[in-house]
C-alpha cells in the first residue's frame, strides 16, 4: 500500500550489519528511529518522505535518522523496515507505544522479528535524557568551534543555521526560536507529551518520574474534527490551512465586555470561548449549510488553538500545584510549527503572567494593614474543633474600614485578602522548552542507543 502523502523517495540503507532501531507505534503515526553509517541516497519511487532535517550525528560514524508513517498504513512501515532499514528475520525489533501490543503478531509475522516492548513512559524519559545530553554536547562543540570558517558564517555541520538548537524556546513576539544553554541540572521538570491523547509526566531524575495526570484533549482531537467539520485527511493538512486563517470564530473578551473591555484585568483580546462566535451566526440555516459558508483556514485555526491554550492552560495548573517551574512539550503535534508553540507558549504564560501580577496588585496595598494587625494577633481566641477559625488580621482590618477587596484584582483570583494571606511569596516564571526531535522521544528512548 502506497501513502497517498508520499512525494519523496525513502532512504536506502548504507549499513551492512544490523542497526539500531525503535519504533514508537501510537494511534495515529507510526514513528521510527534508526542508525546508519555513510551517506544517504535516494531509492527510486518510495514510501514517506523521511525528516532528513533531523538527522543526528553520533560522533563515532554513526548517524541516526527519522521517519514517521500513518498508523493505519503498517503495510508502509513493514516494507520499510525490511527494504529500506534492512531488518532481517530473527532480529530483535524494540517497540513502544500501544502498537507494541496491537501489532506484535503482525511485525512478527510479516518480518520475521522478535518484538521487545519497551514502557512507553520510560521510553519518553530515556529519550528526553538523550536529547538534554546531545544538545549539551552540541553546546559545547558549537562553542568551542566559534572561530572556525564555518561557524563564522553561521552555519554548523551539514550547511545547518548554528541556531539549529536541540532544546529552544519560541519567543512568540518575533515567533522565532532562541536556542537554550540548559544547566547542568534541569531537574525537576515536567514532560508533556501530546499524541492522539496526552501524558504528563513529572521527573525529578532520569530514572525518577511519574505520569502524573493527562488529558483524552489531544492531536486526535483535532484530527477527528478537522475530519468532521471539512473533511480533512492530515494533521498536516489542518495545520497548513490554520497558518492562513484568522481568529473570526472564537469570543473575545471584548466581545463580552465591549468598550470596558481591559477595565478590570483580561485584556480585550483574551479568547473567552472557542468557536463561541459560531452560536450567534444566522441560525435560519442547517448546519451543514453553517459548514459551508465558514472557510476551512479559520475553523482550522481554532481548533489548533482551543486545543493548544488548553494544553498551554493543564501543564500551569499541574506545574504549580507540584512546584514545577520547567515544561518539556513534546509530540509530533508540535512538529516545529510556530502556530502549536506560539499558542502553548501563550497558553502557559498568559496564566502564569495574570497570577503573578494579581499577586503583586493584592499583596502591596494590603502589607500595611497586616503589619499593623499582626500584633494584636495573641490575643485572638484561638479556634475550638466545633468553632471555625476566626478572620485574618487582614480582613478583620478590611471590614472595620469597610473595604471591598474583590475590587483590586480579578474574581477569578479571589478577594485581594485571599492572595495576601495565603501566598508567602510571588510566583516563579515558568520555563517553556520544546525539542526539535519532539515527535520521536519514545523511539529514540526504545531503540537502546541510550
């Protein structure tokens, strides 16, 4: 079976003996990792394209290289393991994913192969420390070879920007990406993880971690209704639609407030609802003829941010509420593309940014009276198990000079009292971090180069 996506010719393998390889088989693709020595070259009409952009250099005349296939074409992926990749009967194939299960029998049969289940969430884990240690490394070689020719033209091996980062952050002003010097301890940390669904995993050491929630809101989640609402056949395709679309569907804060919009604290364009707008369309038409008259490159762009802020929203609260400041996201549903990263990086930042300045609105104007309070406080009666405790100093402060918080910060923080009272000190920035190689970190995690 042929991929209908197919354009370019695969690779052909340069390797005699058997080499490394993973697979990371989920509900919608089918990823694959596998080292080769030499160079590549192309074999007459073939499968999928493979992501050349991300080959990496091992060091030892190994180079490891990436491709990535629909889950619902294996016939794909099996004559490229056995034409291209050259596994032969007998070989020891690692797996992980829910494929490791569902197709064992068939990799087996097909390839003749013993298939090795690797722990989905280790594979993650062993992936994301061999990419922290790789871009380390490149760090270094990067620095020390900044007067060489090649690096004085800003490019490093390959012809590749020296920019061309392993780890960046994606500066949503300039919707650039900066390259990270990532200390020699980056734990702990947060990995989401977004697949057709989506895992979040804590670690606080390569070998320590815990998938600590998730969310069924995940790439599937887009697919299946980018296939619903416009008949879309790739993730690929939705995201290249979204890039020309325009915010016309969702509300707005300004929708709702209208000139006083920004008065209290949401800026007028802050997204209050996705798709909120489409209620308010003609309602004397069918829904397929609403369909219809809405443009694919808008719906698209909503979809992939609903699902993008509220990934951006999840991996805040989770990463406050375990005292996480750094967030790994990783996923072929990044894929570096700026739209995804934009949206999570605002989505993370907007929550993160509001709190700290509602902290600081509420926690200045009210030191005073606590500091003023305070004293007196031994001789409050202290709360029996049948009484509730009594007011804080603050608040008792408050209602003797008639004071309504709730007017210096936003009701969704909170009365200004609640904020004083109960945080000892001001928010920490969150770290947002994303991988070039976001979409393989369980293959390259199972295919044992760790």
């Amino acid at each position: 079976m042929r991929s209908s996506e197919s354009s370019a010719p695969p690779l052909t393998p340069a390797l005699a003996g058997a080499p490394k390889i993973g697979l990371d088989v989920g509900g919608s693709l089918a990823k694959v990792v596998f080292s080769s020595t030499g160079e590549t070259h192309n074999q007459s009409e073939g499968l999928s394209p493979p992501d050349d952009h991300l080959e990496l250099d091992l060091g030892d005349g190994r180079t490891l290289r990436f491709i990535h296939f629909q889950t619902k074409q294996m016939g794909d992926l099996i004559t490229f393991l056995r034409d291209v990749v050259g596994v032969r009967p007998g070989q020891a194939l690692e797996v992980t994913g829910g494929g490791a299960f569902k197709y064992q029998d068939l990799l087996s049969k097909k390839l003749g192969v013993q298939i090795h289940k690797n722990d989905e969430m280790q594979s993650l884990m062993n992936g994301l420390s061999f990419l922290i240690r790789q871009h380390s490394h490149s760090t270094r070689r990067m620095q020390g070879s900044e007067t060489s020719a090649s690096s004085s033209r800003g490019f490093g091996s390959r012809g590749r920007p020296a920019t061309d980062s392993i780890v960046f952050r994606f500066d949503v002003t300039s919707r650039t990406r900066v390259p990270v010097d990532l200390e020699e301890n980056v734990y702990p940390l947060l990995v989401v993880n977004i697949g057709s669904g989506v895992s979040i995993l804590k670690a606080t050491a390569p070998d320590k971690f815990l998938r600590v929630t998730g969310t069924c809101i995940g790439g599937g989640t887009v697919l299946g209704l980018a296939r619903l609402l416009f008949n879309a056949s790739s993730f690929e395709e939705v995201v290249r639609l979204s890039e020309k679309g325009e915010d016309v569907l969702d509300l707005k804060v300004r929708d709702l407030f209208g000139e006083r919009s920004g008065s209290r604290v949401l800026p007028g364009d802050t997204l209050a609802s996705s798709f909120g707008k489409i209620y308010a369309l003609n309602t004397c038409v069918s829904a397929t003829e609403l369909r219809g008259s809405l443009r694919k490159e808008d719906i698209a762009r909503s979809l992939i941010h609903m699902v993008s802020y509220n990934l951006g929203y999840i991996a805040y609260l989770i990463g406050s509420v375990h005292r996480v400041r750094r967030v790994f996201f990783a996923g072929k549903y990044i894929n570096d593309r700026p739209l995804t990263m934009q949206s999570i990086t605002e989505g993370v930042n907007f929550y993160a940014r509001h709190y700290a300045e509602a902290w600081h609105r509420a926690a200045q104007p009210h030191d005073r009276a606590r500091a003023q309070a305070e004293p007196h406080a031994e001789n409050r009666p202290a709360p029996t198990a049948l009484s509730p405790p009594a007011a804080s100093a603050t608040r008792q402060h408050e209602a003797q000079e008639g004071h309504d918080a709730s007017t210096e910060g936003s009701p969704t923080m909170g009365t200004a009292a609640d904020l004083a009272d109960d945080l000892g000190s001001p928010p920490e920035p969150f770290d947002v971090l994303f991988l070039r190689h976001d979409g393989y970190l369980g293959c390259l995690g199972a295919c044992g180069i760790i």
